[in-house]
C-alpha cells in the first residue's frame, strides 16, 4: 500500500507534523505513514525514512554547505516517488528544499499538501505562481496567507496556528514558576537566543549582557534560557539556568522575553509575555536579505499585527544597555510601557484563529489520498 510522506525541516516542523500525524491516526488507521522527521514523528509510529530534524539552515551561504547532503536526499525521494511509494506528499515549512520535493512530486504525479507555506509574504509575490503550480492543496497558519495565496491561483485554506493546540494546557504563571523553582516574589526575565546552534552563537553573548544590566538595573532579576535540547552552552558564556523542551511555560513564567524573530514571538503572544525581539545574521546573508524582504518588520508577533507591538533591534542595533533601556519598562507591573504590548499581544491572539490546526489538516490529508487501495 501507498504511504502518506511527511518532510520537514526542522525541530518546528517535526512537531508540527507529528501533530497531523497523530490526528491523522485517529480519522485514518488504516493509512501508513512515512517521514523525512526527527524523535516527534518517530514518536507518533511513523516510518522513518531519513531521520534528521534539523534539515533547516538560516542564511544564503549556510544553505550552501548543505547543498550536497539535500541533493541526495531530494534523489531518493524522487526514485521513490517515480516508483508509487507515495499517495500523497505533505511538505511543512522549509521551502529551500521543500519546494523542490514538491516539483519532484509534481512530475511524479504525487498529490501535495504544504502546510505552513514559505513566507511569500516576506519575499515577494514572485515564488506564488510556481506555488500554484506544484501544490495541491496548502494548509496556512496565517490568516492574510489565504486571501493572498488564493489571489494567486493557490488553493489556501486557513487553519488556525499549530502553537493554539498547546496553549490549550498551559500552566498558570504561578504553576509555572513553582514547575521551574523560581521565586513567586521576584521578577523574571527570560531569554531565547535561537533553535539552532548558528543563532545561538550569533546571539547568545549580547543576550547574556542585555540580562546583566537589567539585573544591574532591577536587583533581585531572575533570569532562564529556554534552548532546545540538544543544546548545551558553557557556564562562563551563559551563567544562567537552562531550560529544554518548556517554551510556553518558560514565556508564562516570566515577566518579560529577549527572543529572537521566528515563532517563539508567537509564542510569548501566546503566553501573554510582553517581549523585545532581536535577530543578527551573517553579514553576506543580511545584505542580501535587505534586497528582497519586503515587509517593514522581523518579528512574527508584529507581522501579524501589522505593526510593531514589540520593539525590534536587528544587526547592529544590538546593542545590549540599548536593548535592557527598551525592556526595563515591561518588568515594571503597572507600567504603560507593559500595558501597551500586553494590549497588542491580545490583538494577535485574536488573529491566530482557533485550536485544532492539526485535525483539520489531518482532514485535508484525507480528502486529498481518498480510498487507497
């Protein structure tokens, strides 16, 4: 029997498709399932066919040093798809390589699924006419996504953002604090340098200098990093305490977040954690980038909004005492500073959907392989 393929990029888009996966399990038992994943898909039962969740790479010349290693890949999984492996393909995020898995699916006649579309939004609309042309279908956790992709000929449905389904158990901030031993009685600030190794070190010193002048200037500052697990830093770079695999209650537990640009912003919207957003890349990659992003803002929280909720400091303008200057207001519980982002962060809640993303993914899956024989 034909499988179902899952390929993802990254530790996001592991559980975001182990998340289909599990729903899918439940509406279809009967349907077999592979991945290009990590440990969330493998958890769900799914067939590995190339175990590595960390495809994903930032940056023009870093997705070059892995060319070679995606070249053989996307060649196995064409052969597989030219033989019939596949009923359906169900790509999630990372379109430098998923993009070219959803061609090879094209000309193998394999049905696509994209859920969590490139950010043509951020790139410019010129990648949407080719979208239209090898997708079938595309699952978009963005609500401006659809308008956009169907203006384009994309058959887009909005699904509500996959991170809503786990707020759904997120603790109190006082449960989370006692869950992570920290003081009810004093203010938190947490840190989120980056997923991957290469933000990490990008970021992780000017992060750990911004917390030690707030600490300077708020004494008593308690301050966590949430990092994945794979993830260890040396004591003498990073003095504070680290915290794996706990994003939400992390951002619940503190009073305010130092995150990099990406999903963690939803996140803290998520959390209800005012946050300042910072994002350095390599120089090359950055003066490039300027030449085609297209959107006024880094951080997800303010894309969504459509304006800037959380204050953005990008490249250069990390400047630590600058940085803790911006974030000293929203450790102060009544100040209006706080106010306001709590304000905009309800805001892009609002805009985020509903729960259950994946079920009615998983739904979309279904439809598109009907009765396997």
């Amino acid at each position: 029997m034909r499988k179902i393929l899952f390929v993802v990029g990254e530790a996001s888009g592991d559980l975001h498709a182990a998340g289909v996966a599990a729903a899918l399990q439940r509406l279809r038992p009967e349907l077999g399932l592979a991945a290009v994943g990590g440990s969330r898909l493998a958890e769900q039962g799914v067939e590995l066919i190339h175990r590595d969740s960390q495809l994903g790479v930032m940056g023009f010349l870093e997705v070059l040093r892995h060319v070679p290693r995606h070249f053989l890949l996307l060649r196995r999984l064409r052969r597989m798809m030219e033989r019939g492996d596949f009923a359906l393909v169900v790509l999630i995020d990372y379109p430098g390589f998923n993009m070219k898995v959803a061609a090879a699916a094209k000309r193998a006649g394999v049905p696509v699924l994209y859920y969590v579309t490139p950010q043509v939004w951020a790139w410019g609309a010129g990648r949407i006419p080719k979208l239209a042309q090898m997708v079938s279908k595309a699952a978009v956790i963005l609500p401006f996504e659809e308008p956009l992709l169907r203006g384009f000929g994309v058959d887009a449905t909005f699904v509500g953002h996959p991170l809503l389904d786990r707020a759904l158990n997120m603790p109190t901030k006082l449960e989370a604090r006692e869950a992570l031993g920290l003081a009810q009685n004093l203010p938190v600030l947490a840190l989120f340098p980056g997923s991957r190794q290469q933000e990490i070190d990008r970021h992780i010193d000017d992060f750990v200098a911004t917390a030690k002048e707030l600490q300077r200037r708020r004494p008593g500052l308690q301050v966590i990093v949430s990092v994945a697990p794979t993830v260890a830093l040396d004591s003498e770079r990073c003095p504070f305490r680290l915290v794996h695999s706990a994003s939400l209650s992390v951002l619940r537990a503190a009073d305010a977040a130092l995150c990099k640009s990406g999903t963690t912003t939803l996140e803290a919207a998520i959390a209800d954690c005012p946050l300042v957003v910072a994002y350095r890349t390599g120089r090359v990659s950055f003066a490039l980038a300027k030449r085609v992003v297209k959107v006024p803002h880094i951080g997800l929280v303010n894309v969504v909004a459509g304006r800037e909720v959380a204050r953005e400091f990008i490249q250069d303008d990390i400047v630590p005492k600058r940085i803790a200057g911006a974030m000293v207001g929203l450790l102060e519980p009544e100040s209006r500073q706080r106010e306001d982002v709590l304000a905009g962060l309800a805001e892009v809640r609002a805009k985020l959907g509903l729960p259950g993303a994946a079920e009615r993914v998983a739904q979309m899956a279904s439809d598109l392989v009907g009765a396997l024989r």
